[in-house]
C-alpha cells in the first residue's frame, strides 16, 4: 500500500493528466473503483484547478503540490498552492439566490464529494479526507457476510461432530 506520496506541478492546467494518473495509481492501491474514485478524482482536480487560477494565478513560476497520505481515519489528499492565501468565509455560496451562482463552485463541489474538507494555511492548503468506512463498503459488507457464513458453517459441522 501507498502510504504517502507526493506531485508537484507547474501552476498550469494543462497538467490535469498527471493529477487524474496520480489519483488513479493511489486509488488502484486500495482498490477504491466505486463512486468514491470518482469523487476523489473531481475533488482533487477541482482543488487543482483552483490553486493554478485562483491561488497561484495561472503564474508558472509557482507550484501546485498534491499530497496523499493514507490515515488511521481514511485516506487525505492535501493540495497546496503558493499564492497569498484567501479567507474562506469570504467565497460566496453559489446556491444563493443572491449571489451570481459563478462564484465558489469549486469549493462548494469540493465539499460535497470530499467526507471532510478542511483549508490550512490561510487558505493555501486544501485538505480533502474520504473516510474509509465509507469506502468499499459494498466490499466489507460481502467480506463481513463471508465471514459470518463461515463462522455460522463452523458451528454447525461441530455440532454435527459431537
């Protein structure tokens, strides 16, 4: 398993490619292919793409680093751009009928694919966790259901034993 692991782009989104290979390569790992890959993959290139225009300003002499390290808790993928920073009570929320609707869908599609979203540095850093009880979990209820029918087989070959 990939513990941690690290990219470090160019401020360009031309570079989506390596994030959507990087996600995949951690996803294939811990053999994350239900909806949770496809939330991590938009959540990450989302935050991706908000660190090259809104946070580095799409200036190629700053980076983007995508982080991914696997908790006790689920799995964190942190994106770190080196712009000024932003307070995020200030980004509007684009469902409100009194805002343009343009502004802070990234952040607002960000939070509702991501368990938890947490922004560190002054705004600089994203960090997006998908906990892993919700992941395969389609999966651990079949292994759970496997499990239990062996138990319930052990019993009842002992008790025809005896």
């Amino acid at each position: 398993m990939i513990r941690e692991d690290r990219l470090e782009l160019v401020s360009d989104k031309l570079y989506i490619n390596k994030v959507e290979a990087f996600v995949e390569q951690i996803c294939d790992a811990y053999n994350i292919y239900n909806d949770y890959y496809g939330n991590i993959l938009m959540s990450v290139i989302e935050a991706y793409t908000n660190a090259v225009q809104h946070g580095n300003k799409f200036e190629k002499d700053k980076k983007v680093t995508i982080r991914f390290e696997s908790q006790a808790t689920g799995l964190a993928f942190y994106v770190e751009d080196q712009g000024e920073g932003f307070n995020i009570e200030t980004v509007p929320d684009p469902t409100d009928v009194n805002t343009n609707g343009k502004e802070g869908k990234g952040i607002f599609t960000i939070r509702a694919l991501a368990d938890n979203v947490e922004f560190i540095n002054n705004g600089n850093t994203v960090k997006m966790t998908y906990l892993i009880s919700s992941i395969n979990r389609e999966m651990s209820e079949k292994r759970a259901d496997l499990y239990h029918s062996y138990i319930n087989q052990g019993v009842k070959n002992n008790a025809h034993s005896n």
